[in-house]
C-alpha cells in the first residue's frame, strides 16, 4: 500500500493520532525491559511524525517506508526540525541491507495494511533478522472488533474550509478485511477553488492467537498484549491491541 496526493494531506488530516502516548509507551517499555541501547527503527514511519519525536528523545532513529512522497514529506520535516534521521524506501515485508537495532517499531496500525498472511509472517521474520539479541519488536494492530463494529460499512465525512473528506468504509476480499474509500476536496489557495483526490486504502486484522502464534513460530517470545494504551489484557470492545515481544536467543 503506498500513499498517492493523501501523503501531503496526512498530518492535517491525522492530527488526533496518539503520538505522545506512543513515546510514553516506547519509553517505558525501553526501561522496563532493561534494553541496553537507544537504535531504534521505525517501520513504516510515514510521514515521520514518531521518528522525529524519538529522535529528540534520544533514540537514534532510522525509518523505513514504502512511500516515496511519505518520505519526502519525512525527510523535509526533519530538517526543519533539526534532526538528522536516515530515511530508506521498502517493503517492511522484504526489509533488507540493515544492522541490527535495539527496538524495531511498527506503529499506528500499519501492520494492518499488508494484504497477505505470507507478507506479515514475512515481516515477523524479517524484523526477527535485524533485532539485536533480547531486542524488542513493538506493535499495533486494529482488533476484529474495530474492523468489523467500527469501519464496516460505515461513511465518514468532514467539512473543513481547507480540506474536506468522504470515507466510504466496505467489506473487503479477506476475512477481517476492510476497503476504504477516500475522497479529498482541498482548496487551492491560487485559484480559490477545490480539486478532489481519490484514494483507495485497505486493511485487514488477524485474531489476537494467530499474531500470537506467527511470532513464536519467527522466533519471538511475547512479553505483554495490551489494548488502547491501557495496562490489563484486551476487552471485548478494544479497538487497538499493542503488542511486545523480544528476539528469543
């Protein structure tokens, strides 16, 4: 899944993502299981609001993605903000060329954008062959509940003066699977006139025992499934479900 013209809309459009508690939650986990260094890679960064927030918490951060214009926008906004980050286009599910990191991050459901059994088992793997030893592999996923209670079937909209929205949320090919389709009406400032961008997104969620059962089986020990940024396991109507796991020696 590679972002188009939605790229350049994304923080305007994402400005409720939960960033702060991601960097709480990193921090913590970080100290919690006593993670001897700081090299930390964000897979499928985006635009690179988290990498840059890591970066000036002191992780040395690299980030991948498989969206050349997501990285773009990446790349300019850490200049701006005066830190230094590598960023590199690829497939999380064929990551390759890199040493191993302390903590290798998915974050905000980006997982859930590979369409495949086989492409996130082969993330799992991949991310295995580039943790350090007892390094911590951390996140997220949409729960079943939020992909078929929450999205399905479901229109969102918003009108703004600057950016308005349709989202058409529909069942999708796979079990667990949902389409969404996105149309943008963004002002021209020049022109004083609205040109519309269409999207296609997709994404599709797994039950909590099968993520469970995939990383084992690419040689990690789970350490802790949580829900919403909440302490405790996964209620029935948990829409998030944080995972973390370590690289077993």
């Amino acid at each position: 899944m590679s972002y188009g013209k939605f790229a350049y809309l994304y923080d305007r459009l994402m400005e409720d993502v939960p960033y702060d508690s991601w960097i709480k939650l990193v921090n913590e986990k970080h100290a919690e299981f006593n993670v001897p260094g700081k090299k930390l890679l964000d897979l499928a960064c985006g635009t690179g609001q988290l990498s840059i927030r890591l970066s000036k918490q002191g992780y040395e951060v690299t980030g991948v993605d498989l969206s050349e214009d997501m990285l773009a926008v990446a790349q300019t906004k850490a200049e701006q903000n005066g830190v230094q980050i590598p960023f590199y286009l690829q497939n999380m599910a064929e990551l390759e060329g890199f040493n191993e990191f302390d903590i290798i991050g998915i974050f905000c459901d980006s997982l859930n954008y590979l369409e495949t059994e086989s492409e996130v088992k082969d993330t799992f793997k991949r991310v295995h062959s580039h943790l350090r030893s007892d390094g911590l592999f951390i996140f997220d996923v949409h729960s079943i509940y939020k992909i078929m209670q929450i999205f399905m079937n479901q229109t969102f909209a918003e009108n703004d003066e600057e950016i308005s929205y349709i989202w058409h949320s529909y069942q999708g090919e796979y079990p667990n699977s949902v389409e969404h389709d996105l149309s943008f009406f963004v002002l021209e400032e020049e022109t004083g006139k609205y040109d519309r961008y269409d999207e296609l997104h997709f994404q599709r969620t797994y039950p909590i025992d099968q993520y469970e059962s995939w990383l084992r089986e690419c040689g990690f020990e789970l350490l802790e499934i949580s829900a919403d940024f909440e302490e405790g396991p996964p209620g029935s109507q948990a829409e998030r479900i944080i995972f973390i796991a370590k690289k077993r020696n």
